[in-house]
C-alpha cells in the first residue's frame, strides 16, 4: 500500500491504508513513494530488502507460499477437475496468487485470480 497500515480509528476509513488494490492505490497522492513507480516490489528487489533489514530470503519465505497454492488447490480440486477430455479439447487453467507478508515475516494469503 501506499501508505503504512494502521488499526487506528481515524484511518479506518481510509482506502489507501487498508485496500491493497492496485487500481485504488494508483490514486493515493503516495502512489510510488515507498516501492518502484509502480508501487510494486519485484521479488530480486524483497529478496535485497529481507536480506539487508530481516536477515531472510524470499527463498526463506517460498516454502510458506508453496504451502499455501497447494493447499488452496487441494480445496479446490473438486471444483476444477474435468471428468474427461474429449480430443482435439484439452484445457488449463493460470491462477494468479497474491500474497503480503507482515511483519513477522508470515506470508498470508490475499486472493486468487483466474
């Protein structure tokens, strides 16, 4: 986000705070201020980052996400498993996970896009 979050209660009504959104931050007037022009952190600049401030890796952190898309998949199988293909038809799907990690370094789950 383009601003650092809080519980406080003058700012709970506050998008920039507590909507991660790229669309919506792209408004805030702090929009690129703490990551690129963009407001994104490309994974060679977070591994830099938990390296120099939280003596980590972002390899340090795959293990939780990996975690959690497998998990996230398994309780979807049943959802997503064609019964038969039928030839020329074959299909896939592309899931796109978003994650943020707090401060304790936990990785959480924001959502998933198809």
């Amino acid at each position: 986000c383009s601003v650092p979050f809080t519980l406080d209660a003058s700012k709970l009504n506050d998008p920039f705070v507590h909507l991660s959104n790229h669309c919506i931050q792209t408004r805030s007037e702090t929009y690129g201020k703490h990551e690129s022009a963009t407001n994104e952190v490309w994974l060679k600049d977070f591994d830099v980052y938990l390296k120099q401030h939280h003596n980590s890796s972002v390899e340090a952190l795959a293990a939780q996400w990996r975690s959690i898309i497998k998990e996230t998949l398994d309780a979807a199988r049943e959802f997503m498993e064609v019964d038969k293909f039928e030839p020329p038809y074959n299909c896939f799907q592309v899931f796109g996970f978003d994650f943020m990690v707090d401060s304790a370094l936990k990785v959480w789950l924001v959502e998933v896009n198809s």
